[in-house]
C-alpha cells in the first residue's frame, strides 16, 4: 500500500562556497538526479527564506511512497556520489528529514506547482511549521485534533491561501520523537501579514494546546524560486562559474557534461515514452526566459548537423536559447523495438520540452525525417510552439520510398566481404545521394564531416525509426494547422524533385499557405552545405 510522503531538506551553504556554484550543481546535478526517479519522486521544489533566517535554502521533494526511500534505488544515489557533489555538500549544512502525509486541505484554485510554469510558479508562498510534542498523554491526539478542527481551517481563510498539508515525522525515521510538520502553499500576493494570518496563528485553542500538549511552533516563511525537472537545464548559475576547477562538470556514467568553457552549455539526456533515452544540447542566451529555437535533426544525422548553422545563429542572435538533441534512430533503442511513427517523434520533443521546463518554443527547425517531425509536432502540439521551418520533406510518403528504406536497411545490415560494417557503405551512397554536386567537388571536409556521422549511427536504432517516413500523410490536416509555418529547400534535392513536390503542397498549409524558399548551391541538408545560404534564407522569419 503506498504511504506518500515528502524528502524535506534544508541547506545553509557557508561562507566561501560561491552560491552560484551551490545553485549549479544542486540544479544540474543534485535534483535532475532524483526527478530521474519517477517511480520515487513527483517533484522537486526549492525555495529560499521570506523571513531572513536561516537556513536559507529548503527544497523538498513529494514521495510516492516513503518506504521506496530504504531501497537500493534511491540510497545508491547518496552511496556513489560524485567527487563535486561530495565536495560541495561538505561546504554546506544540510539538515535531511522524512515526513509521512497524514492529510490534506487545498483550495479549487489550487494544481500541482510542478505543472505550473516557471512564470506562474516563482514567487508562490510557503509557510512550514514544525511541532514538536510534549511528553504529556494524548498529546499528539490533541495535535491532531487542533489541525483537523481548527488550525488548517483558519489558515485556509487568509487571503491567497492554496493548501495546507499535515505531516507526521517518518516511521522510516526510526528513533526520533513524534513531531509534525504543516506545509501551507500561498500566492505571491497573500495575506500573510494580515490581520487573518494574526487571527489564525493566535487563537484561544492554539494558546491552550501549545501550554499543555507541544512545544511552541518553529514557524517559517520561504518563496519558492526553482522547480527541478529530470534534465539539467540551469544555463544561468553554469554562466556566472569563475574559471577554475568548476566551470566543468562531468557525471560518473559520462551521460551528462555541463560547463562554462567558452560559454554555459549543457550535454545531458532524458528517457521518453518507452524508456528510449534521447541525448540533447542547450546552449546560448543563459536567461531562462529566454525565446528558445528547438533543431530536430535528419534520419542518420546527429544533432551536430546543425554545427555550421548554430555558430551563425549564436553570432546573429545572441538573445536566443538554442536547444538540439539526437532524434529518435541516432542511437540504440530499448527492447523490444518498436517501428517508429511520425506521431512519437512529435511526442518525443514533447516530453523532451516538459523535461527541460520548456513550456513553449518560439521556432523549431527541423529538415528531412525532422521537417516531417516539426509539421507533425505543429498539427499535435500547437501550444509547444510559435513557428517553425520545416525543410527537405515530403508532406505524404509514397510506395517507392517505403521500398527504397527497405532496400538501405538492407545494406546497412550486410558486412561487405572484407569486413567493413554495411552502415558505413550506406554512408557513402546517402551522402552522395543528399549532397548536390558542387558540395561534392568542392567541400571534401563537409562531405567527410557528413559521411562519418552517417557511418556512426547505430543500425538497429536507423532500422526502426526510418519505418515513421514509410506510411504518412498529413496533406489532410494541413490545412487546419494554426501554428505559422515556413518551408525550405535545396535547389539540387533530388535533382529538383523536392522542390517541384514542396511547391506543391505549400499552400496547403494553414489558411494563408506557406513561403517556400530555394536555397542555392545545396541539395538534402542547406544547413550542412551552405549555411550561409540557409541562414539568408530564414533570417527574417526568425
């Protein structure tokens, strides 16, 4: 049976501990960690004092159920700490207590804060009060009743109250005295300093139970100003490090790399619908409410295809948070493996976005397999994003390409006689096939830059995701797309083919049609072969 309850931590760092370090590694590392636990943890909440004591940092984290707390799961995470989280926890007092849920009161104005949005979350009042009881008879029954029956009723009537929750300290917590804790959520604009919030704090009963049955209440006022998500996303504390021995940071498994050398970006990963684990980069203006332009990349590619087009958009538009990540197909798949579909691409970024606390994109670009993402990601989730570029894609598959994926599967699962793994002659042929003429003959670097990329990809995960470009069609729901949209292509893609097919379809998008723009010199991948070109292009649409 679960047993819900809170991990409740507080945290004073001391005098020589940079807080922006203290806030870095405990927003990157630290709570990401534990959010990656989803089977423990809902949330994760930090908050900082109100009242100018201290400690002056508390987060805590709602738990499913609090025996899940003693499992190897969650106490390897404290076992095999990394040497910068040892270090900085050694510069730091922190107090770790368990709580067990005994009830709750909310309001009908009152969701779950981790499904606000930063905007509407950060400022949001906490008041904690902690009880500790007397040793005198029934006197955590008569603690009980003065929540129940009058403290937490009184509280609800104080202007912007949300909700109010009593806890009774762990049974995981062995040895320790009985003791409660009344967890009461606020707006920004409360009426905590009211003549209520008084009134409430001060009755005749709560006199009466705090001579005879408990210890007068430590009370305490925080403001809540970071929720944690499973992705490390915090550009803004990674961009104030001073150079030193903590501008990079490298996770144990290698799986996450955050650091301030040149600039704040950070490497790491979430797990979506069905565990496969998708690798992301974040990067640019650190401010996190910065205006964020998402790039889904092509089947076969990395998310460094977008390299040569990032390094114009960071020099042109500074003010823009740049995010990437390799899509579904770029690495192994989980067990058992499933075809892709054009609809979990979509979903993908999705659950990548309310990972990262994303809540919404002010343009995706995407081209190949990816412009087909970024349409379809317009038609499921228009209120995930402003605009998009959709480029080197067809709006509908067709029979002949279902068999020509077949046919590069194919070769892509046959070693060639002397050994060489049959990826890497597909290299060879898709390049070819992409790139137009003139990159061929004169950009030797970008072909090979291209080709080992393709040579890298893992075959099993390209097996089942090129299966989304086998049986689509989304000429129907164009037309009802609501989101704006911009389409782009190579002059030289398919010999002009794809050109002739996205003239075709382009007014069929939303109700005033989409711009179609030719881009010169370049054939399936502008952005790869002339990037410069490309940016041109789409410029004036970011």
């Amino acid at each position: 049976m679960a047993s819900p309850g809170i991990l409740y931590v507080t945290a004073q760092p001391r005098p020589g501990l940079p807080l922006e370090q203290f806030h870095e590694w405990y927003n990157n590392e630290h709570g990401p960690t534990r959010l990656r636990l989803p089977e423990i943890f809902t949330n994760g909440l930090r908050y900082q004092a109100a009242d100018g004591e201290q400690p002056t940092f508390l987060a805590y984290y709602d738990v499913k159920s609090m025996p899940l707390l003693e499992t190897e799961t969650y106490t390897s995470l404290r076992a095999n700490r990394s040497p910068r989280e040892a270090e900085t926890i050694g510069q730091v007092d922190v107090k770790r207590s368990f709580w067990d849920l005994v009830s709750t009161r909310q309001s009908s104005l009152f969701m779950p804060i981790e499904q606000l949005t930063d905007d509407e979350a950060e400022g949001l009042v906490l008041v904690a009060t902690e009880i500790s009881l007397k040793d005198t008879a029934n006197s955590e029954a008569e603690v009980r009743k003065w929540c129940a029956e009058e403290h937490i009723e009184m509280m609800s009537k104080v202007p912007g109250w949300l909700r109010s929750r009593l806890f009774r300290a762990s049974n995981h917590a062995t040895g320790k005295p009985v003791s409660f804790l009344i967890l009461s959520d606020y707006v920004k604009e409360n009426g905590l300093d009211s003549e209520d919030y008084r009134v409430a704090t001060a009755t005749q009963l709560t006199q009466d139970v705090f001579s005879k049955y408990a210890n007068l209440p430590a009370r305490r006022r925080h403001s809540l100003f970071y929720i944690f998500g499973p992705a490390p996303q915090d550009l803004d504390n990674l961009s104030r490090l001073q150079s030193g021995s903590h501008t990079t940071f490298e996770s144990p498994d290698f799986k996450t790399v955050t650091t301030n050398d040149p600039a704040p970006s950070i490497r790491s990963y979430v797990r979506v619908q069905d565990s496969l684990s998708i690798s992301y980069l974040l990067e640019g203006n650190p401010d996190s409410k910065a205006p964020t332009v998402a790039f889904c990349n092509s089947l076969l590619t990395s998310l460094h295809m977008w390299d040569p087009l990032v390094a114009i958009l960071k020099a042109k538009r500074p003010e823009y948070r740049i995010l990437r990540y390799d899509t579904r197909g770029r690495h192994s798949i989980p067990s058992p493996p499933k075809p892709a579909t054009l609809d979990m691409l979509a979903d993908d970024l999705d659950q990548l976005l309310a990972a990262l606390r994303i809540p919404k994109l002010q343009t995706l670009i995407g081209v190949s397999m990816g412009g087909a993402t970024a349409l379809k990601f317009a038609l499921r989730h228009p209120a995930r994003l402003e605009k998009f570029v959709a480029c080197d894609f067809n709006a509908a598959s067709s029979p002949a390409n279902t068999n020509a994926w077949k046919e590069r599967i194919t070769v892509a699962e046959t070693a060639l006689e002397d050994g060489t793994p049959g990826i890497k002659k597909l290299a060879g042929q898709t390049v070819e096939r992409w790139f137009h003429p003139a990159t061929m003959e004169k950009k030797p670097d970008v072909v090979r830059w291209m080709t080992d990329m393709v040579a890298a990809n893992d075959v099993e995960g390209f097996r089942y995701s090129c299966q989304a470009l086998w049986d689509y069609d989304m000429k129907a729901q164009m037309r009802g797309c609501g989101v704006p949209g911009m389409l782009a292509v190579g002059e030289g893609d398919g010999k002009g083919a794809l050109v002739k097919a996205m003239d075709g379809f382009k007014a069929d998008l939303g109700q005033d049609g989409a711009r179609l723009v030719i881009v010169p010199e370049a054939g399936h991948l502008p952005m790869c072969e002339n990037p410069a070109g490309f940016w041109e292009a789409i410029e004036k649409w970011l």
